[in-house]
C-alpha cells in the first residue's frame, strides 16, 4: 500500500513556510465477497456498501449454480466454482484502481472453503471467513450436489483434520496474512470441530482473529445476526485497512533523508531538534 510523501513550501506574505504532504496513494485496496453454496451476491452488497466507505474498491458475484446460472445447480463442480472465483479475482485486480497488493477475500460457508484455496492462487493479504464449510479432497471434479451423496459430510465435518489432511487446510496452514474466522453459536451445517479444524491450520497468519455470533444459526436467519456479522466484518476490515495505512505512512515517513523535514514526533528549538 503506497504513500504519498512530498515535501512543500506554502506561500505567506512574502515568505514562504515549509510543509510537508502525506497521502495515500491513487489505488485503494480491494474486497472480494463470496457467497454459500444456495446464496448469492445480494447478501453481500449491505457489507460490501460499508466496505467501500472505508475506501475499497468492492466486487460481489454470483458462483455458477446459483442466480442466472441456476440451471446449473445438479452438475456444477468445485473445480469450476473456484475457476469463478479466479476469474473474479483476476477482474478485480486488474482494476486501474485497485492496488493488487491489497487485497481482501471474504467468503461465507462454501464461499469460504473456496477463498481459503484461493489464497494458495493468487495473492491475498486479508482473509475473512463466516462458518466456513470443508469437504474431503476426493471427488473434486464431481459436481457439488453429489457431495453430500456419496460422502457422509456431517460424520467428517465432526471429525479433528489435520492440515495436512485437507486442501483447504493446507491452504490456511500456509497463509501468512492477517485472518479473520467468524463462528455461528447454533451453527448445525458447519459445526464447532470444523471452526477448530481451521483455526488449528492457522499458524502462519501475521494475526488471527476469532469471533462466535451469540445466537445465530449458519444462515444468520434474523437481522439481528446479519447486522452483527456486518459489524464484525466491517469493523475487523476497518482495522486491517486503517492499520495498513498507518504502517505504510510510518515506513514512509522513516525512509526519508537528511535535510527533510523533522519527523511528527519532533520539534526545533534553536536549531537544536528537541525530541
């Protein structure tokens, strides 16, 4: 996340005072929100509204199977759902506004499952997940539905998984940027272990941070846990976007030469700089 740092000399009477400028930079980070499988983007755009008033750059879309493309609802696999996620990914990015080194992915239950693979993919700096699903690796070209035929998903989602165990694990296991796992306390599809299973493979994040809505089933089926999930996320993106702002006007701010302007921290006093 670049900054902007220009020293200046502001016009007064007949002089001139000498001040300095420190501003972000012309690209703005970016958000990409993934839905559930059964979902769409519409959930998505309420956060994503808050999420652009922080100053991202945001993209909501629909996954194959879902929406427009409902027809394919029987024989969509996970192989092509995150070949859309790719896609919108790559669109995202190549945004002349987005700084591809800032981006964030948020995924929701199979939503989140994908954007953990992704990570593995393409550069992300900030993962978000709600009740994020898992499945076993085999069968990965089969399309979804058949998923919860051919394999007892509830019995493998109450088992403790190693990260090695797991792709979507693995994925984790390997991320090292900044983490967020949001947990439904009534939460029967995406049950306790799982949410274990996945904050255990965290162990390369540059921070993690675990929330549990009090009350809420997986499908936040009252407003009351929808506006709670918006407040973790947005707040917790907030947090991410403003730190990193920060970061990066400090590193700016320390990279500079001699004869710039003292640091903020500092003052002149007879020529003498007083700290």
């Amino acid at each position: 996340m670049e900054i902007r740092l220009e020293t200046i000399e502001i016009p007064v009477d007949d002089d001139k005072v000498c001040g300095t400028v420190l501003a972000p930079a012309a690209k703005l980070p970016g958000v990409l929100f993934v839905h559930g499988w059964g979902g769409s983007q519409e959930r998505d755009l309420a956060r994503a509204r808050e999420a652009a008033g922080l100053g991202c750059v945001c993209l909501t879309f629909d996954l194959r199977g879902h929406e427009r493309h409902a027809r394919q609802w029987e024989t969509v696999s996970r192989d092509e759902n995150l070949r859309d996620l790719l896609a919108a990914y790559d669109w995202l990015v190549r945004e002349p506004n987005v700084d591809p080194a800032a981006i964030a992915v948020a995924g929701v239950s199979y939503g989140g499952y994908l954007a953990s693979i992704l990570t593995t993919l393409r550069p992300v700096r900030w993962l978000a997940l709600r009740a994020p699903a898992l499945y076993r690796d085999e069968g990965w070209e089969l399309a979804k539905r058949q998923l919860h035929e051919v394999t007892d998903l509830p019995a493998y989602r109450r088992e403790r998984i190693a990260a090695h165990d797991n792709r979507a694990l693995r994925a984790c296991a390997e991320f090292r940027g900044d983490a967020l796992i949001v947990e439904s306390e009534f939460d029967e599809t995406v049950p306790h272990q799982v949410i274990e299973n996945y904050v255990a493979a965290f162990t390369k994040t540059r921070s993690l941070t675990s929330r549990v809505l009090a009350g809420a089933d997986h499908g936040l089926s009252s407003d009351d846990c929808m506006k709670a999930y918006r407040r973790v996320l947005v707040q917790w993106l907030t947090e991410m976007v403003v730190g990193a702002r920060e970061g990066a006007a400090q590193a700016k701010l320390d990279q500079r030469g001699p004869g710039d302007p003292p640091r903020s921290d500092q003052r002149r006093e007879g020529g003498a700089i007083i700290e």
